[in-house]
C-alpha cells in the first residue's frame, strides 16, 4: 500500500499559512489562530488515536475485516496531519516552550 504525503500536507501547510497570515495582518485575532489548530489537533489526534486503537484490537484479536486496509491508509495519513500540526503548534508556543526548557535545563544543572 502506497501512502500519500501530499494529500494531507498540502491542505494543511496551505491552511496554517492562511491562518498565520490573517493573525499577522491583524485581521483575525491570535486566539482564532490558536483556537483553530488546537482543534485541528484534537480531531487528528482522535482519529489517529481511535483507528490506531481500533487496529490494535483488531489485531490482538486476531480479526481481519476488509475495512482493516483502508483504516490503516487513513490512520496513517492522520498521522502524517497530526505530525504537521504538532510542528505547527510547536511554532505558535515557541516562546513558552524555550522558556519551559531552559528552566527544566538550569534543574537538572542544579542536582
């Protein structure tokens, strides 16, 4: 089975960038912006999670059903979005993500 990375990279980089863009531009506020990919996260994640989940069950079971394939595709094309997204959200928290790692960096310095 062969995977898509355009599929579900194209829309969501295309989708980011617009968002960004309005934030930036001052015609959508950054809680919009933020409020949306957290969202988009959510969703990827349940999908992903719920037919990764599913799969595994399946799987442990020792159950083969036809929809098993198709999951598979779409719980890895997920995936790939999810992945995108996670780089996104990194971008939006950049600040309060170096701020968090350098106060975990001076901890362990400390012990």
């Amino acid at each position: 089975m062969a995977y898509d990375i355009l599929i579900p990279s194209i829309p969501v980089i295309a989708g980011y960038l617009i968002t960004y863009l309005l934030y930036k531009n001052g015609l959508i506020k950054k809680s919009l912006h933020i409020s949306l990919w957290n969202f988009i996260i959510m969703v990827a994640f349940l999908i992903t999670g719920g037919a990764g989940f599913l799969l595994l069950i399946l799987l442990d079971m020792g159950i083969t059903v036809p929809i098993s394939t198709p999951l598979l595709y779409w719980h890895v094309e997920f995936g790939v979005t999810l992945l995108l997204v996670g780089i996104f959200h990194f971008h939006i928290y950049w600040k309060s993500s170096r701020y968090m790692f350098s106060r975990m960096k001076k901890r362990s310095e400390r012990t």
